[in-house]
C-alpha cells in the first residue's frame, strides 16, 4: 500500500503541472487570438487611410470638366497633349499615386503623365486589360502591371469615364505602387502573424512574399465565400475552421487576411502531436524529479535513525 502511495503523489504532481500547462496555453491563445484580431483591425485602418483618399479623389477625376472636354477635342491638336501631360501630372500629386494613364475609346490610344502615347489593339496581350474592362459591367477595376524596366510591380486602379448621357469616353488609370501596401502588410509579421490579401476564389493577389502571389490560400475561401453568398459582410471575421481573421472592404474588392506565420514565436511552432510529446515528458520529468527527491529524503531520514 505504501508503494502505491509513493507512485501516486508523484503523479498527482506530474499532473498537477500538466493542468497548469494546459491553463497557460489556453489563456495564451485567447491573446494570441485577441492580437490577430486587433492587428486585422489595425491593418484594415491604416489600409483604409491609405486607399480611401486614392479612390474618393480618382472618382473625382472621372467628372474633371478639363479631362471630358480634352477627350471631346482629342484629335484638334498636338499642342493639347502637352497640356494633358502637365495636367495629369498635377494631378498625380492630388491623388498621391505613382502616375495617372488615360485611354481614349474613340482612338484607343493610352496617353501617360511621363508624355509617352500607347497605340492599342486587340489581340495584343498587352492590351487586354482594357478590352476585357470594356466589355464587363463594372465602372471600377483593378490591374497588376510589371515594369520590366525599372523591376517595380504597380497596382492600377482603372475607371470608366461617362458623360452626361452615360456613354463611356475614356479610361482613367491610377498607378499605386505594389510595395506601398505590402510594406504595410509586413509591419505584422514582427508580431509573428503574416497579413495578406486574396481574391474571392481564395487566390492571393497580395503578399509581402510576391512569390506567393498567384498561389491558392490553405482555407477553402471560394467554398466559404459561395456559402456567404448574397449576405453582407463588413469588418472584422473570424475564420470558421482557419487560425486567423478575414476583413472585406467596400472600396477594394479583395480580402485582408491576417493569420499566424508559418514561423515565428514559440505558440506558433507547436502543433497537436508535438504538444502530446510535451506533456508525456512533463509527465516523465515530474515522476523522475519526485522520486529522486522522495530517494534523497529516506536516505537522510535512514542517517539520523542510525
């Protein structure tokens, strides 16, 4: 009977730690699920600071008086293009884009803020973008585009211009640098959490890793999104079955994910399997501590009887 008791305080110990483990791990899951919470706010924020004045102020630009009456008398004369050129470079620094590109759909030519005209054709991969803009629905749109010649990557926020009597006249593009928002994005990762954006098939179309870029997230999104279909979604949701938050905007047609990076901190390094291995050594360790220290006690208490 007594040997029984021996092995079972020893035990009681051994789980007495684990229970305190455990209590640890949860309380640190709830903040750790509070920080992603508060990082997709916080990120959605400072997104919306920095996309926000873009959008409102090239909608603007799709009811400047000077740009409808330039496409109106587009073919008068050269001496317009210059203006044109210093025009949208004015008001490149309204904006507070990259560039401002305007395409004509009268003689599809792209005209640039750096003066330079693009001649558009069907057919041309190049020009793709536009014909498929043209034919959809939408008045808004968003383009990747690479410049091969200075290896920078831009995001183009595309708008149809209308008249009065609704007919589309031209194109306006504003230019946004690509790593102006990953640079955002990448503020998180020193919290051990990675923030991205995906398209509503579940494809990621931002990422501090362009490499990533094209590749399909590890959530089901397109099933998720479908499911969701005809409700309305804003702010701040938690992922059903996924270690992570989603927010939709309604300016930007993809979604911010934040969720927990594949490395990091010492919570995010640890799955199921390896969590069972830690409470059998805890287990282990406990026992092996308690009989050492019960061993000790009998040989000093069989000193003092001698």
């Amino acid at each position: 009977m007594k040997r029984i008791a021996f092995i079972s305080k020893p035990l009681l110990f051994s789980l007495g730690i684990i229970v305190i483990y455990w209590i640890m791990i949860a309380l640190l899951y709830i903040n750790i699920r509070d920080v992603k919470r508060e990082k997709a706010n916080q990120i959605s924020i400072e997104f919306q600071k920095f996309l926000d004045p873009i959008i409102e102020r090239s909608k603007e630009l799709t009811e400047d008086s000077f740009i409808q009456n330039w496409l109106q008398n587009e073919k008068s004369n050269k001496v317009q293009t210059v203006t044109l050129r210093e025009y949208l470079e004015k008001k490149k620094s309204f904006i507070n884009c990259e560039g401002i590109d305007l395409a004509s759909t009268s003689t599809e030519i792209v005209y640039q803020d750096e003066g330079t005209k693009i001649q558009m054709s069907p057919g041309v991969d190049r020009d793709a973008w536009y014909y498929n803009f043209m034919d959809s629905d939408h008045r808004s749109n968003y383009e990747f585009y690479y410049d091969s010649q200075t290896g920078v990557l831009y995001i183009y926020h595309n708008l149809k211009l209308y008249t009065p009597s609704q007919k589309v006249v031209g194109v306006i593009g504003v230019r946004i640098r690509y790593d102006n928002i990953t640079t955002l994005l990448e503020s998180q990762n020193k919290a051990g959490l990675v923030a991205y954006f995906i398209d509503s098939k579940g494809e990621i179309t931002i990422h501090p890793d362009q490499t990533k870029i094209g590749s399909m997230d590890i959530y089901d999104f397109f099933g998720l999104l479908q499911k969701e279909e005809g409700e309305e979604h804003s702010g701040v949701q938690q992922l059903d079955h996924h270690d992570g938050y989603r927010y939709s905007f309604d300016n930007f047609p993809d979604y911010l994910v934040v969720t927990k990076a594949e490395t990091g901190h010492f919570y995010s390094r640890f799955n199921l399997a390896n969590l069972i291995m830690l409470n059998v050594l805890l287990l282990l360790t406990g026992n092996i501590i308690i009989y050492f220290f019960r061993k000790a006690q009998h040989r000093k208490r069989e000193g003092k009887s001698v």
